[in-house]
C-alpha cells in the first residue's frame, strides 16, 4: 500500500562512540581475510564481532602478524585457532575478553542489541546512493542532536525520558544507503520520506516497536523534515533533511542550520527531528482543543508542535498542557502516556495504529 506522506508546515523549510566492554573492533591493517560477523578465532578480516558468547561461539578473531585482519575481543574465552582469510592467514589469539555486549565501535549498520526492551526510538543516518558521507553517525554530531533533544524533552516532561535505542550505554545508530540518487530521490517531492520508509523496510530496516529516527544527509524539494501522523498516516520513519534546498530563494536551505553543537543547545534542526518523533507518536491530535492541520497546534509560536504564520520558535512543549501533554481528554493521544516514555506510563498507549 502506498502511504502518504502529510506536509508539516511550521516553516519545516528550513562522538565517538565509546568501547563496549570486551567487543571492540579494531580495524586491522593486515590482510583482507573477508568480512565476518561471527568469529570462531583465527578469522582474518574486519568483522563486527557477534554478541559476545563464551567458549567457542564467542572468541576472538586472530591478531595475524602477517595479515590475518586485526584481533577483536569477543564475549569470553574461546580461544582462536589459525584461521585462514581470503588472501591473509592469521593467527589467532584467545579470547578472555570479558562480557560481550556486541556492540560496535565505529560505524553499524545493523539495528545492535537493545539495552533495553519495548517501545524506543532508534536513530540512522541515511544516505542517497551518491550522497557526501560526512560521518555525521561516528563523528559525534548526531549523537549530540540526539542527546540535545532528549535532554530538552527530559526538562519539559519533568525528568521522564523518551526511550531511545542503545547499545552497551551509548546511542545505536545505524547507517543505511538507498539504492537511489539524490535526485532521484529529491524527485520525490512530499514523498521523500515515504521513499525511505519503502527503502529501509524492504531492506527489512523498520522494527514494529521503534519510531526510526532519519537524519537524512541528501536534498529535499519540500521541507527539513516530515513525519508520518497517525491514525491518518500510520509510519515508522520521522525524517530530518539535512541538505534540503528550495526553489523560493527567499526560504533559506536546511544546511544553513547547524545541529546542536553541545546537549545543552538544541537548535532549530534538533527540534526539527523531535516535532516529527512526536508527528509520529500520534501528535497532536485532532482532538486538542488548539489543534491546526495537520498535527500542530495554534497557540504559542514557542510551542514545538507549533504551526501558523509566526516564525517558529519552540521552547515550550505543549504550551498550557491543554493539547498533547498531560492535557487528559478523553480519547485523545497524548504523550504523557505514550509507551515510549521511561519510566513506563500506567496504561501505556502505542501510537494510533501501531
Ligand atoms: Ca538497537
Ligand atoms: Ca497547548
Ligand atoms: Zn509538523
């Protein structure tokens, strides 16, 4: 079924990660023994080490002096044999690295094991398939957007938390290139973001219990961001548009926005991608007595679900509580009882749809 995308107006024109104990892939300067997941010791290659077993399943691959890839502490035990690569043999040496989380150092480009369970947002920094790859997923700049917004969020909540996906304690972010060129993709329209929800859902991408959070580093015709709004569009991926430009010169290009430089300065392209997690949780719903389509609200241009004629200027989630947080109508979706709060609201509730 094709879905369709909604346009959210408010002017939407617009690190490293650290070691995971015991599983640290270090990228070798050795022979290129293939590429491997799992290592049983004595793997040659660059590998993402599996979550960390013990005994056989969880051992390292070999430190070839020679070329056999570089060695990867995995799970416990599970000492390496020689193994053989496609064009190194390395030897390899035992494990004893301790409790293998899985994690990755460096880029991941899978969904890591969840430190935690149910309902959480999981963060991708999406390419075109010729887009510029700045690093923006190992180089800290998203973990920082990310952890910008969250700490906003945490501040008007009063402490609760939106639950994000991690791994070994530090944001899970995967990185994902579609199979289409920037342009192709910019062609879009109001559809680029249904575009990469099909692109990482055919690549089997998409979990049924995560909002995917896009940080997308390709063009947009449209906006900086768009979200799915259910019940009327039911969707996993709220996207940001890091390099949107558009054909009114008066409306400035969504790069000339830098993302937050610090957790403490959320700007406008941090918010951005938190208006479309929330667009995508359900809010704000028709029912809020300061609703304006399609999902926003009209009373304070300082409101983050803000649309209208006013510049945007958010610092206030739901302005006088009376629309999507801790507004308690009947009925209505709100995010103070939305299952991807920690802790856990009572009677939690999934997104319309879900
Ligand atoms: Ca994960
Ligand atoms: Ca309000
Ligand atoms: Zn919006």
């Amino acid at each position: 079924m094709r879905l369709r995308s909604t346009i959210f107006g408010c002017t939407l024109y617009l690190a490293t990660i650290a070691a995971c104990t015991g599983d640290d892939p270090k990228t070798g300067t050795g022979g290129d023994g293939g590429t491997v997941t799992t290592s049983t010791g004595g793997t040659g290659g660059i590998g993402i080490v599996g979550s960390g077993g013990s005994g056989a399943t969880g051992g390292s691959r070999g430190a070839g002096a020679a070329g056999g890839g570089s060695g990867v502490t995995g799970g416990s035990g599970g000492a390496g044999t020689t193994g053989a690569g496609t064009t190194g043999a390395g030897t390899g040496t035992g494990g004893g690295g301790g409790s293998g989380t899985g994690c990755v150092v460096g880029r991941a480009v899978t969904d890591q094991p969840d430190d935690v369970q149910g309902y959480q947002v999981h963060v991708n920094y999406v390419l075109p398939s010729n887009g510029i790859d700045e690093g923006l997923d190992t180089n800290g700049a998203i973990a920082t957007s990310v952890a910008a917004f969250s700490k906003w969020l945490s501040g008007q909540m009063g402490g609760r938390q939106i639950r994000l996906d991690t791994c070994g304690g530090q944001l899970d972010i995967r990185f994902f290139k579609i199979n289409q060129t920037e342009m192709e993709l910019k062609a879009k329209g109001i559809f680029l973001r249904d575009a990469i929800e099909e692109a990482m859902s055919t690549a089997g991408l998409i979990a049924p219990n995560k909002i995917e959070a896009v940080y997308y580093g390709g063009d947009s015709s449209e906006s900086c961001g768009s979200g799915p709004w259910p019940p009327g569009l039911v969707g996993h991926v709220a996207g940001l548009y890091l390099k949107g430009t558009f054909a009114n010169p008066s409306i400035p290009s969504c790069a000339s926005n830098p993302l937050a430089p610090n957790k403490d300065t959320p700007g406008y392209l941090d918010f951005s991608i938190l208006h479309e997690i929330l667009h995508t949780v359900g809010i704000v719903p028709t029912c809020a007595p300061h609703h304006v389509p399609s999902g926003h609200v009209s009373d304070s241009p300082t409101d983050i679900m803000y649309a209208g004629n006013l510049p945007w200027n958010p610092s206030v989630l739901d302005v006088n509580k009376d629309d999507y947080f801790g507004a308690n109508i009947p009925g209505c979706t709100d995010l103070a009882n939305s299952a991807f709060l920690d802790p856990l609201p009572a009677n939690a509730m999934k997104p319309p749809g879900w």
